[in-house]
C-alpha cells in the first residue's frame, strides 16, 4: 500500500515537471514569435481558469 502511494506520488509530480518543461518551452517561443505568444497565453488562461 505505502509503494502504491510512492508510486501515485512519484507519478504527479513526474507529469508536473513535464508540464513545467512544456510551460517553459512555450514562454521561449513566445518571445519569438507572436504566434507562440498567443498559444502560451491562451494555455496559461485554462490552466487558471476556475
């Protein structure tokens, strides 16, 4: 049970960095091309959206 919850544990935080990465990689872009811009922008908006 407790390698089970190591396991889910190790998961979320594994897809977070990822999506840290993504994020990332996103902004860089988005300096660079207004186009990138958009597309970051509009993912931070459903990422916060409540």
């Amino acid at each position: 049970m407790l390698w089970t919850e190591a396991l889910l544990v190790t998961e979320r935080l594994n897809r977070g960095y990822a999506t840290e990465a993504i994020l990332t990689q996103m902004a860089v872009s988005g300096v660079l091309s207004e186009k990138a811009d958009k597309a970051f922008q509009k993912r931070i908006r459903q990422l916060t959206e409540t």
